[in-house]
C-alpha cells in the first residue's frame, strides 16, 4: 500500500510539472509568434530564391520594368518603385503608414509594419543599366609599354596599357589620357589602372567645389609630414615598429591623416559599400645594403639601406634603366589590405592609402626627370607610400615633385596627400559617361 501511495504521488508531481512546462512554452511560442509580425524583417529576392522569414508574408507578383517576373537577377541590380508597390492585409484592406525600401546591395526587401498575418505585396523594380569597367575597356585600345628610360608626354587619349600585377592581367592609363575621370562620393578621381582582379583604383583629383582639377593645392585634401620622425630606417614604412624591418604596429602620421579623411567622406557617408575590401597598397620595404641590387640586408636603425623602389627605379643611380613593377615583393607584410581582406597583412582599418612610385612611372613619370604633360603632374609636390633609402641619419620616402619629376626626402616633410582607393570590379557607371573631365565616369 505504501508503495503504491508512493507512485500515485509521483505521477500526480509528474503531471503538475508537465502542465507547467507546456504553459511556458506556449506562452513563449505565442510572444514569438506575436513579435515577428510586429517588427521589420528583411527578406532576400535574389538568386531565385524567396527565402522568408515570416511565413504567411505572400508577395503575390515581382514587376521589373513592367514585366512580371519570378525573381531578381543577382547578377544586376535594380531600384524599388516605393510609389507603385503596395502591400494589403487579408481582407484586403490597405496597410496605412507602410514603409517599404530596398537595399540595392544586399538585395534585401523591407517592410512595416507586420500586423496582421495574409499580409500581401505587389512590388515594383526598375533595373539599374550602365556601363561596367569592362564597357569602357572594351573601347579603348590596348597597348604594351616595353621601356621606361624616359618620361610619356604624348596624348593618349582612347590608350590604355597592360601589364602584369599580383592578380593577373593590370590595364593603366599613362602619359596625357583625358578621358580616365570619374565622380565618385562628391569628389573627382583619376582612374590609375584596373587591377589585376578587377577593382579599379583611383586617385583624388579635386571636390565638388573645385570641380575636376589638374593642377594647384585642391588636387589634395592637405599637406603632412610621412612621418614625424626620420632618424631611423623604421620611419620609411606606412606602419612601423621599433628594430623592425617590416614592422606593423605604430601607425605613421600620414596614414592617421588618411584614415580620418576616409573615416569622414566614404565610411560616414554611406559609400563604403562600393570600396574593394580586397585590394592592397604596397609600401615595399625590401632592404638591401647595395644600390643595385636586392639582397635582403639592411632596413634597421641606422644602417644605410636602399628599398625596392631604389633598386627598380634608380638601380646604381641610374633612373634611365628603371623597371617598375605592379607587384608587392613581400605581400604578407608590406602589402597592405583591410582586416577583411583575403591577402596582405590585413593591418588596415580603413581601405586607403597612397599611390606607389611605380605606378607613377608607369604613368609616364621618373625619377629626376621633369614631366609637366603626364596626367600625374599637378604642379604640386605630394607623396607616394614608397620608400626609398635611408642615408645620412634620414628616412627618405619618395614623392612626385611639383615638375612632374619623382624624388626622395625626409619623412619629416610636409607634402601633399593625394587619397588612393579602388572601387569593386562590378561598380556601374552611367551610361552616358565619356570619362573627359566635362563628362567623367559617374558611379551609380
């Protein structure tokens, strides 16, 4: 008798647990259930797949341009038409105070408010058309340059060249072109070359108060020193690090300045999402204690060295015999990307940073030899992120001079800072762009 007493208690305990347990549950599944028709969701269209979150939400037709189709295409891109796309309850009654956007890059829909489940919609689109990077290459003629023992002068207008970088195939623009302007996050840009994996990168070349500039202080967003200091050979880099040859963990001064300038006119307003997060910017620190060949010695304290750049484009002091080169000889340290990046060192905050010596004499310039009719000339003296050598107790990082003509000196001087940035491979531009400074490439 007493064991069976015992077993009646238990499963009365039991059964009282279990109701309590069911209660709960019901009550959170009820103020889930309830909570998703209340706030915002977002619901991707793209690659054919409808994949909601909220299941009673029927979109009863997708419009583009008019035409009913099944789903966006994840290979364009397209705006709502907030005006004609309309959103009913059940019944049939329309939803009042309906907020309805989409994200162009995400290609994400939302809508509120949910209050009512049958909510129905019948959304709009309109596809956004323009020309890709490869548009405007596949109008231009391709040419190969094969000597770089003097500077490029001529009109090359309709010309661009190609040579190889890290990524593969790299089309520049060289000499005189008038036709490599785009607009782009309330500035003005030159288009520096194409990279190898498609990102296009740019350098600041005036506001939307000055217009596209060629010449004069508004081809830059200020003046700074490289560094603060230049007694020690670690001042050449864009990052540095105390008896490090290819340190990364001081900032220098420049890229504070560059950082937050991006920070400021791409990040807060709202343009990061057209920035290449791949694409680095190669400060080469390579160290030799010869100037006419690499050998992997030097680059600390103050021990006189000679960086990549010298040896390329100065070999022996002798800039006719230069050979620039799109490629970063030490990726993992001086080739510098985005935390994000797949390659480089990943040290970047911000995707940003200075045009290499070697791209300048791609473009037409060189070392000692004045240019005024390339289109990297502004009459203004600025800085390249290129180091160049460390001699007489003095960090020397070369910079285009005001002739045109590339040069070494101190960090601790204040030149000119020309912002550098590459746009994604897919970025579109308006259709009607020419890239004259009169009618640049206008990003969409």
């Amino acid at each position: 008798m007493e064991f069976q007493t015992l077993k009646q208690s238990h499963l009365k305990r039991n059964i009282i647990i279990g109701v309590v347990v069911v209660a709960i549950i019901s009550a959170i599944v009820l103020n889930f259930t309830r909570a998703k028709y209340v706030y915002t969701d977002k619901m991707p269209l793209i690659n054919g797949t409808v994949n909601y979150s909220l299941a009673d939400l029927n979109i009863v037709a997708i419009y583009v341009g008019g035409v009913e189709v099944d789903s966006l295409d994840s290979s364009k891109q397209y705006t709502l038409d907030t005006e004609q796309s309309t959103c009913t309850y059940k019944d049939g009654s329309t939803i009042e105070g309906l907020n309805i956007s989409y994200e162009t890059e995400t290609g994400s829909l939302s809508i509120s408010p949910f209050t009512m489940k049958g909510t129905k919609c019948t959304l709009y689109f309109d596809e956004i058309t323009g020309q890709t990077i490869q548009d405007i290459l596949a109008g231009k003629t391709i040419s190969t340059r094969s000597s770089f023992s003097s500077t490029l002068t001529t009109n090359t207008t309709g010309t661009i060249y190609q040579a190889q970088d890290d990524d593969g195939t790299t089309y520049y623009f060289a000499g005189a072109p008038t036709d490599n302007w785009v607009s782009f996050a309330g500035f003005y840009w030159r288009i520096i070359r194409i990279n190898g994996d498609g990102s296009i990168r740019l350098i600041y070349s005036g506001d939307s108060e000055s217009g596209p500039v060629t010449t004069g202080t508004d081809t830059q967003i200020g003046t700074s020193v490289f560094n603060d200091t230049s007694d020690d050979n670690m001042y050449v880099g864009y990052m540095y690090q105390s008896n490090q040859v290819h340190g990364l963990v001081e900032d220098s001064t420049i890229k504070g300045v560059l950082d937050n300038w991006y920070k400021t006119n791409i990040q807060d307003a709202g343009y990061s999402s057209y920035i290449d997060t791949n694409a680095g910017f190669c400060g080469d620190r390579s160290p030799s204690t010869s100037n006419s060949e690499s050998n992997g010695s030097g680059g600390t304290n103050n021990l006189t060295t000679f960086y990549g750049s010298f040896i390329r484009l100065n070999k022996n002091w002798d800039h006719s015999n230069a050979s620039p080169s799109f490629k970063c000889s030490d990726k993992s340290n001086d080739l510098f990307t985005l935390f994000s990046s797949n390659k480089g060192n990943k040290k970047l905050t911000y995707s940003v940073g200075l045009i290499t010596a070697d791209e300048i004499v791609y473009a037409g310039g060189s070392i000692d030899s004045t240019n005024y009719n390339y289109y990297l000339h502004t009459a203004e003296d600025y800085w390249t992120i290129s180091p160049y050598i460390f001699n007489s107790n003095s960090s020397f990082i070369l910079y285009c001079i005001s002739n045109g003509a590339l040069d070494g000196f101190p960090a601790n001087e204040a030149y000119g800072i020309r912002p550098v940035i590459n746009l994604r491979a897919d970025t579109l531009f308006e259709a009607e762009g020419t890239g004259e400074s009169s009618n640049p490439y206008v990003v969409i």
